[in-house]
C-alpha cells in the first residue's frame, strides 16, 4: 500500500459554524495505480489533496491518519514533511496560469525543485530542467521563457515538468485539465498516461476531477465524492457499468455524453449539511430513513463499496 | 514596451513644460510689479520710477505675458536659468554646486531605508497578527507621524547634546551624515515597511505559492525568491512617490541641520525672495522628479516579465 | 484570521478617535482647559523647566507652554480641517464633472491632474508661499494648489461606476437637468467614499502645516500654532530643550492618531472600498 487515508476529517472553522470539508474518509492506493476522486465542485476533493500534503490553511483543523509508505504524514514535524513534498509526492494544480510564478522562468522553475531535493547545481539543473521540458512536450529552447509567454497547454506541461522534477511515486493532480480547449484537454490525458502508466516502476496518482470522461481514461479505481464524504468507491469500469449509489447515477446521467441531465437542486453547503444521507434532499429514492440516519460504507461486490441504504 | 516608454516621454516633456510655464507665472502673481520687487529686493530701498521703467526694458518685462513667457522658455532651452539677485551667479551653477551634498543625503537615506525597511517588511508579511508584526505595524505607524524637522532636533539633543557622539551641524565626514540620514530615513523606512507588509501578504495568497510550497522548498526561499520577487514590483513604483517625500524631506532637514545642499539653498532663497533661483529651482527640482520615475518605469518594465512581453507583441 | 483582522483594525480605529475626540476637546474648551492665557508674556518667568506651576514650563517670553499647545490644537485641527474640507469639494466638483460629462471635458481634466499629481507638493507648496508671502490664506492657498488632484482622481471613479446604475437613468428619463443630477444624485452618493480618503489626508495636512509654520512660511509666530512654536523655540534646543519637545509630542501625537485612525478604517473596509481608495 503507497497511501493510506482513514477517517480524514478536515473542518474549517467560520463565523457561522464548522465547514466540514472531509468529513471521516477512507482511501486507499497501491503502487502505480490511478485513483479517481470525482465530485462536484465543493464536495472537498480539492481540500482532501491538499491535506494529504498538509498545505491547507492554518485554520483548517484536520485529523485522521494519512499513511504514506506507512508512515504518518500527519504527525510529521514540518520539516521532514517539507522533505516529502516536490520529492515523493508532487502536486500538479490547476489554473497552471496562476499555479506558475509569473516573475520566473519556467525553467528556474524547474531548477529550483533539483537544487532543493536532489542537489544539483548550476548547469546540471538546467540541464535536466530542459530534459524534463523535452519530456512534458515543450521545446527544451523555451526553457527560458516566462509563463505567461506559454499557451494554456504548455503551461499545464511545463507544471507537469516541474511535478515530475524529483521523479516522485505519488502524483496528486488537481484538476489538470480545467479550463483547457478540448484537444488540449486529450493531449494533456495522454501526457499523465504517458508519465505514469508508461515509465518503470508505474507511478501512482490521485487524479482529482469534476471530469467523468478525464476519469474513465485514467483511473484504474473511482472514489465519488460528496459534501464530504466518500459516495461510492471502486473498480472504475465496474462503477461506469453499474453505478450503486443514487449519486453516482445522477453524475453519469448528467456527463454531457449521456445527454446532460443536471441533478435536482444544488450540492448543500458544507456548513448546514442535512441530517441524515446529505444526499437525500436531492435523492429519487430517497425514503423516511435516509433523512434520519446517516448511512454506513458498505461492501457490495469484490471492490465495490456504496454509501447507501437502497443500493 | 517601446510604446510605454514613448508614451511616458511624451508625458515627461508634457509635465515639464507645464513645469516651466507655472514656474514663470510665479513670479508674476508676486504682489506687485516683479520688476520693481526685483529692484527692491537688489538694492533695499524702494526704485524710483525711471529706474523700474529701465529695468522692464532691460528685461523685456514690458511685453506681453505670454510672449515673455515664450522669451524664458527660448532661454531655457539653451540651458539659461537666470542669475541668483544674492549672489550673482548663474542658477543652473547655484544648483549644480550643492547638488552633490543633496544626491549624498538621498543615495545614503534610499540605501538605509531599503537595507532596513526591506526585511523588516518581508518579516512582518511572514507573522501576520502576531504581537511581533502588531508591534511592527505600531511602530511604523509611529514612524509616519513623526514630523522630521522636530525628529531631527531631537535626535541633534540627544546624540550631539547629551552624549556628545555626533557632531550636529555642518558636512564632511561620515559622521555629519549620520543624523540627517537618520533623521530623513525615519518617515521613508516606516512607510517602506508598511507597503512591503501589505505587498508581500497580497503577494502570499496567491496560487503559485501554494506551488512553490507544493514543491517542498524552504519557507526562505519561498519568501525571499517567490513572494518579494512578485511584492518588488508596487514597491519599486512606490520609489518615485518616496523621492518626492525625500526631497520635501530633504529641504527641512538640511535646514535644520546646516546642510550645504539644495533644500538649504531653496529655503534660503525663499527667505530672501531670490526669484530667479525659485523659479529655476521648481523647474530642476520638476525635472529630476520626472527623471527618477520615469527610470522607475523604466525598472518596472525591467522587472515585471508580463509588462515586458506586452510590449513586445 | 479574518475575524482577527476586523478586530485588530477597530482597536486601531478606537484608539485613533478616542484621542481625536480628546484633541477636539482641547481645541473646543482650550479656553477652560489652559490655566495662562496664551500670549501672556512674562519676561521674569522666561524659560522655567516644567514644574507645579508650568506644567511644560514656560517658553522664551515666559509664556506657559501648556498653555500655548492647548490653544495649538485649535489652528493645527482646524486649518487642517478648512484645508481638507476645500480639497474634498473642489475635488469631488470637478471630478463630478469630468466623470459625468466624460469625452473632451474629462480628458482636458485629467491630463490636468495627471500632470499635478506627477509634482512634489510641498515642493510647490514652499514655492507659493515662498513667492506669495506667508500668511494663512496663503498657506492655505499652497495647500489646496495641489490637494485637491488626488480627490479628482477618487471621485471622478466613483462618478463613473454610479452613473451606470440605474436611477440616474431614472432621473435623466424624468427630464433631471445635469446639474440637478449631479447635485442630488452622484455627489451624495459619491461622498462617503472621499469622507474616508478624506481621513487618511488629515494626518498629511497638519504635518504639511507644521513643516511650514516650522519654516516660517505658514502660520506666523506669536501665534500659538505648534510648528510655529518650534520655529521660536528652536533656539533654545540646546540650553532649554523642554520648549521644543511637549509642541514637537502634540504634532506627533495629533498625526498618529488620525493615521491609527485611517488604517483602522482601511483594515474594516471591505477590499474592494480599499481598491478605491489606493489611488
């Protein structure tokens, strides 16, 4: 097991109340698997990626366990946690516009992270920066280039380039192919195959997207997420093929592929979650229970776990 | 780019001759007919009227204000100020003579002013709402309200009065910048400070420095390359404003403090209504201004890579 | 955080008005307050260190210091206050204008106060009364040469996003002439923004008129004005420093507090007032 997360729980206090952003997850991933973690926006997935590396605010109270290679990313002190991050497990973020310093050169910033965790220095950094570029598909000669230079698509690259700079073992990606043209969007879903099903040993990745297309390409296992809890868990093919949990029917429903049927009403706001299933103010099949008692993660197949009374 | 810098230019000689044309209007909303203040002023006793008639005719104060004012800018334009009604000298060499003393004040305070407020700032940015960064911010603010000639008499009491360290009056060695520099710095580092604090803050939120966290890089370098390399970019257009307070400052501070350089001379001029060396001053001292941010555009342009490619394409 | 923040700039903000109030009390009851009138000279009392009878001691005509800076506090604030109040309206006017009647009109005022705000102002301000004289109208006058630019500027903005909402439409539909639009509807709604500006400006002012009564270019010495106590007073740094520290304290203590008070202001103001504002 690369990574193993049990009862995460990330609230963030406000003026209002706790906002539950991860409320009680369980996840695991093996080595060189692609995880799947698909949601709306606002059901936390994005706050879960950023807690397992523990980049959240300060004001964000988390607990639970987040085991990688069995040791405790929770409890590490913040330097050894630093160590961690850029060098086993790298983040690629979304919004690679802003997610890139403007002031720096894509290749410095490409540098930076070989002189920090691996210890190279002057040339040799550069060196490897433009071969990293070559490998993400960008010209090694744009090495020198600012982001803003770069097309949306070479953007999302070069962060790739700097995500792979360390050759970590767990890629967490958010997003990254939001806000991209549609080609780019395959080309870039090539490129993250490329990256970690295509090198030896396979490298693992949480692959974090509103995008059910994007997820069905990469992902070996699908974990559907909502108001903060995990939905529907699995073999992905097996989840496409016969979805269990009401939400994860509406979600393929409403994949423009299937003809866009939007869900009824809109994703609860994470501070007043509805007592009992959240989901079942907007659930089809929702009965007396479902307001009442807050269902349990069910095993219903080999690899299959649902959140559901009726699944 | 080249169109910014063109089009900057283009102000600059804009705000300078509007610099030159309110600089010559001065000297005409004086009470009374400048040539007889002039007249006044040269011999202390109040002209006879022949002797005024003469002086307009000499001057060509008799003809139309605008084409006077055109008759001045011909002048100026070969580099003619006038000549001080004090000392008979030439503006331009009034000026030039005490510019060294002002440009040492002013490169030793920029210098002071960046070497302290610039860390503190960054340092501040990096605690924020803590008791250290409160304390910073108080104090600052303290700083800003301090005006500088009392500042300067008060330092002068303590250091050359009571304990005798520094000499408080005159120019020459190191030890006669000390209190001037000090003086002028307070006000420039303060406010120095608190617009690095607040840059760097806006600066922190930002998404590439979630990245840069992401990557694991030290909080150092995250700081001091990431997040001042993007703050330096307001705080460098803010230099131009602060030359503007340097040179207010500087005109009070060498003032109190006996120093030979164009602030004094400015001052003492007033006193003594030398208006040719006023209206030469305000346009020199217009002039440099315009100078000094237009170079800072000019930086801008250099640091900011966004504003350099726009300008390219 | 954000709580922290909104708490922290009210404290500012408190701090700043309890001690504005305090220095308009002064100025309001100076004549209750100061135990010596103000211009009383007393030549065999000159220059007593503080002490039970001169609470700062008296100065080099033997006048009680306490005194002089209570009454100070009624030029400082107020020619602070004229200054500023004349800056705000003549500010908010023509950019009322340039920004309800855009086109050529606002260019030509713009290109105007572009040019202004591109100058050192209490570089020209010393010019002015330099050449003018001193005297208070004048140093009024220099003050306000260049003051009012920077309301133009804000207000101007203002103007602008207000007269894309939709009851000025309104007006203009109900056949409102310009001038009665402008006058009922944009300035009133224009003016709390530039009250605030107006705030952060006041600190600036008095420094400004300190300075220049410090010069003997603004407010005239025997007034009980506290630059131009200093300017009286600096000759006596050396021998009997207490005339120059308590009327430098009251300058600097009058200034932080309407600056304690202005970033109070900025820090409880929401972001995008703050925008505004950062001209």
């Amino acid at each position: 097991m690369l990574l193993e997360i049990t009862n995460l729980r990330v609230y963030f206090k406000s003026a209002d109340g706790f906002v539950k952003a991860a409320d009680g997850v369980d996840l695991e991933l093996y080595p060189g698997e692609i995880l799947g973690l698909v949601g709306e926006t606002g059901s936390g997935k994005t706050v879960l990626g950023l807690a397992i590396t523990r980049l959240l605010p300060k004001t964000a109270a988390v607990s639970g366990e987040v085991l990688y290679r069995g040791q405790n990313l929770l409890a590490l002190p913040e330097e050894e946690m630093r160590k961690v991050r850029g060098r086993q497990v790298s983040m690629i973020f979304q919004n690679p516009l802003g997610s890139l310093n403007p002031a720096l050169s894509i290749g410095e910033q490409i540098a930076e992270v070989l002189r920090e965790h691996r210890g190279l220095k002057g040339k040799a950094a550069w060196q490897r920066a433009g071969e990293l570029l070559e490998l993400t598909g960008i010209p090694a000669k744009w090495i020198r280039s600012y982001p803003h230079e770069l097309s949306g698509g070479m953007r999302q690259r070069a962060m790739i380039a700097i995500g792979l700079a360390c050759a970590p073992s767990l890629l967490i990606a958010d997003e990254p192919t939001r806000g991209l043209d549609v080609t780019i969007q395959v080309q870039i879903v090539e490129l993250l195959h490329a990256v970690t099903k295509g090198v030896s040993p396979l490298r693992s990745m949480l692959l974090i997207t509103h995008d059910l297309g994007v997820a069905a390409a990469l992902a070996d296992r699908l974990a559907v997420m909502y108001a903060g809890k995990i939905a529907e868990y699995g073999r992905t093919g097996e989840v496409f093929r016969n979805p269990r949990h009401p939400y994860t029917r509406v979600l393929l429903d409403s994949h423009p592929s299937n003809g866009l049927v939007a869900a009824k009403g809109f994703s609860p706001s994470l501070i007043n979650l509805p007592s009992g299933c959240s989901f079942h103010p907007r659930c089809k099949k929702a009965r007396k229970k479902c307001a009442h008692e807050p269902p349990l993660m069910q095993r219903i197949g080999l690899d299959h776990e649902v959140r559901c009374f009726y699944a | 780019m080249r169109r910014l810098l063109i089009q900057r230019l283009v102000s600059a000689v804009f705000v300078m001759l509007i610099a030159s044309f309110l600089s010559f209007s001065l000297l005409f909303s004086a009470p009374g007919n400048p040539a007889e203040t002039i007249l006044r002023q040269q011999s202390g006793l109040d002209p006879a009227y022949d002797e005024i008639e003469l002086f307009m005719k000499r001057h060509d104060l008799s003809r139309p204000f605008l084409v006077q004012c055109l008759q001045w800018l011909y002048l100026l334009t070969h580099g003619k100020l006038g000549v001080s009604l004090r000392t008979g000298e030439p503006v331009l060499e009034e000026f030039t003579a005490r510019f060294g003393a002002t440009f040492q004040l002013a490169v030793a305070v920029m210098a002071l002013s960046v070497i302290i407020g610039l860390p503190i700032g960054v340092f501040a940015a990096t605690k924020p709402n803590s008791l250290i960064d409160h304390i910073i911010r108080v104090v600052s603010l303290a700083g800003i309200s301090i005006p500088e000639f009392w500042l300067g008499l008060m330092l002068m009491l303590c250091f050359s009065l009571v304990l005798g360290w520094l000499p408080c009056f005159g120019h020459g060695t190191v030890r006669h910048l000390v209190l001037p520099v000090v003086t002028l710095a307070v006000g420039i580092t303060a406010s120095l400070i608190r617009f690095v604090r607040t840059s760097i803050l806006e600066v922190l939120n930002l998404d590439y420095i979630k990245t840069a966290k992401a990557k694991g890089l030290r909080e150092v370098v995250i700081v001091w390359k990431h997040a001042l390399k993007n703050a330096l970019i307001p705080v460098v257009t803010i230099l131009g404003t602060q030359l503007g307070h340097l040179l207010a400052g500087a005109v009070i501070v060498e003032t109190v403090f006996s120093w030979p350089g164009v602030g004094k001379f400015f001052v003492d001029s007033i006193y003594a209504r030398d208006y040719p060396v006023i209206q030469g001053f305000v346009l020199i001292i217009a002039a440099t201004y315009v100078l000094v941010n237009l170079l800072v555009d000019i930086l801008y342009v250099y640091l900011d890579p966004r504003v350099r490619y726009e300008g390219r394409s | 955080m954000y709580i922290l923040e909104v708490t922290r700039g009210k404290k500012m903000l408190l701090t700043g008005s309890i001690l504005i109030f305090s220095f308009m009390a002064l100025a309001v009851f100076a004549l209750f307050i100061a135990p010596y009138d103000p211009d009383d000279v007393k030549v065999e009392e000159r220059l007593l260190p503080p002490g039970e009878h001169h609470l700062m001691g008296t100065d080099g005509f033997g006048r009680d210091i306490f005194s002089r800076v209570v009454f100070g506090t009624r030029y400082s604030l107020f020619l602070a206050l004229v200054v500023v109040s004349i800056n705000l309206l003549l500010g908010l006017m023509v950019g009322s204008i340039a920004g309800y009647f855009g086109g050529l009109v606002d260019e030509l005022i713009m290109r105007i106060v572009d040019i202004l705000l591109a100058f050192p102002n209490i570089i020209l301000a010393l010019c002015i009364v330099g050449v003018l004289g001193p005297s208070v109208q004048n140093l009024i006058l220099a003050l306000v040469a260049l003051g009012w630019v920077s309301y133009t500027r804000v207000s101007r903005g203002l103007v602008l996003s207000i007269k894309e909402q939709g009851f000025i439409g309104a007006a203009k539909a109900l056949g409102g002439s310009d001038m009665y639009i402008i006058m009922r509807h944009i300035i009133p709604n224009a003016f709390p923004p530039l009250l605030v500006l107006a705030t952060l400006h006041v600190s600036h002012i008095i420094l400004s008129i300190a300075a220049l009564s410090f010069l003997g270019l603004g407010v005239q010495a025997p007034t009980p004005e506290w630059g131009a106590m200093l300017s009286e007073g600096k000759q006596f740094i050396f021998t009997h420093p207490h005339v120059m520290i308590f009327p430098g304290l009251a300058i600097t203590l009058s200034v932080l507090s309407f600056n304690l008070l202005g970033e109070g202001l900025r820090d409880v103001l929401d972001p995008r007032a703050r925008e505004v504002l950062n001209v």
